[in-house]
C-alpha cells in the first residue's frame, strides 16, 4: 500500500513538474512560432498554433534592418567580460569571508544582497552623467563595468557558499607546505571549487546576457547588444509582432543553446556545491 502510495506521488509531482514546465516555455514556443508567421497571421483572432503559412521573410527582413551579428559579438563581449571580471574580483572577496574568522560576515553579506533591492533608476542619472564626462557612454567597456558592479554580489554570494564547504584544513595543509596567499587560491582552492565557479560563470553569463536596463540607457549604437536589437523593433508606428518576434527569436536562441548544453553542469553545481 505504501508503494502504491509512493508511486502515485511520483506520477503526481511528474505531472505537476512537467505543466509547470510547458507554462514557462510556453511564452518562448509562442514567441518562435510567431516569428515564422506573417505580420497578418501574427495579429489574427483567433491566433493559429501550428496552421498557418511557414515564412522566412522576417529574418531576413530583420537582418536586412539591423546587423544581428554586430549586436551579436557586443552581447557576448560584455556579457563574458562582466562574468570574467567579475569573478577576478569575487574569488578573492568569497575566500576571504568563507575562511577568515569575522564576526559582521553575514551582516556583510546581507548588506551586498541588499544593493540588488535598490530600483535601477534610482541610480540611473548619477551613473549617466558619469559615463558621459567619462567617455564610457556608448561603449562596451562602459557595460561591462556596470554589468559587473549589478551581478557581483550575485557572484560573491554564490561563490562564497561553495568555498565554505571546502574543508579549512585543506588550506592549512597547503600553508603549511608553503603556500603563499595567491598560490593557496589559485592552485588549491580554485580547483576544488571549479563546479561552483562554472555554474556561477553560466548563471551571470545568462544574467548579463538578458540585461535590458542599463543596455537600453547607456547605449545608443556602437556598443549596442541583442537587448537594444530587440527594443529597436518597439517604435511609435506601432509593434510589428511577426519582425519582433523574429528579433527575440534570434537573440535568446544562442543562451537556450548555452542553457541546453550547459543544463547538466548548471545543476550540478547549484545543487551539490564545491566538495562532493
């Protein structure tokens, strides 16, 4: 009886799991279907699933308008410069709260996770006059410095939970070999904490990647990424959904494929951590 019981749990949770699964992927399923309709079809009530009349035009259309590859190359730039530097700065900052003894730790830490509270505009026009008596308005090393600043206590949090299940006597035995301070992070800590620093590396890649705010106000052409190509098919004409759509399509599908390979590594070391 408890079997039975247990195995209709199982199916239950399945069931539940998978329609929990199909609502979240339906809004990107409908977002690749429109984008291979036509501008009628996409607006048509009531709309079509399946059946309807496949086109290509609107990639092309969209290529035609905008250069993908352009946007392309400055999303991935800024989002794996952001990710790279902001782990340069996060190795160090985790290691020293996970394995030097002070009492306000957590109070530092709840301070770094309270930055994320704070409303981006709120911030917007000092971080824009700034930028632009700079010179790093419109420029991809602009982002990726600001990217850095809004994920890194992201970065610290995540990295300093894997650091703290590594055993500290592992550290000591590694001083007492003589280790210097850079050598015990680099060659004994960071190995061991590779799962953790790859899931925290594809979460913030993904992160940057889907950052529409301030790549939307602090750019206008040059360092403009796949956020500022989507928005720039919003325009007071009206929305063309089928051209939006393509857009959209054309700039989540290379972090789905990111995603869809990287899936069994992500979970990995989200779920289990440092040390297995």
């Amino acid at each position: 009886m408890a079997r039975s019981i247990s195995r209709r749990r199982q199916i239950v949770v399945t069931l539940l799991a998978w329609a929990i699964g199909l609502a979240i992927f339906f809004p990107i399923l409908w977002t690749i279907l429109t984008s291979f309709k036509t501008e009628a079809e996409a607006i048509a009530s009531p709309p079509s699933l399946f059946m309807f009349d496949w086109t290509l035009e609107n990639y092309g259309e969209v290529q035609e308008r905008s250069n993908y590859f352009r946007h392309f190359s400055n999303s991935v730039i800024i989002s794996l410069g952001s990710t790279l530097l902001g782990l340069l700065i996060a190795i160090p900052a985790a290691w020293s709260m996970a394995f030097v003894p002070a009492k306000r730790t957590k109070d530092i830490l709840m301070w770094m996770l309270s930055t994320k509270m704070l409303p981006p505009v709120g911030v917007l026009i000092p971080i824009y006059l700034l930028f632009r008596d700079t010179g790093l308005l419109d420029t991809r090393t602009g982002l990726v410095i600001v990217l850095t600043l809004v994920n890194l206590p992201i970065i610290i949090w995540m990295l300093f939970t894997y650091f703290r299940e590594i055993p500290g006597e592992i550290l000591e035995a590694s001083r007492m070999d003589g280790a210097q301070l850079w050598d015990e992070i680099i060659y004994v800590l960071t190995p061991m904490a590779i799962p953790g620093i790859a899931s925290t590396l594809l979460l913030n890649v993904i992160l940057a990647w889907n950052e529409a705010f301030w790549t939307l106000n602090l750019t206008a052409a040059k360092a403009a990424p796949l956020t500022a190509f989507i928005a720039s098919y919003s325009s007071p004409e009206g929305l063309f959904y089928a051209k939006l759509s393509a857009a959209s399509t054309m700039a989540i599908a290379p972090i789905l494929i990111l995603g869809w390979f990287s899936q069994k590594q992500l979970v990995r070391g989200l779920t289990f951590g440092a040390v297995k």
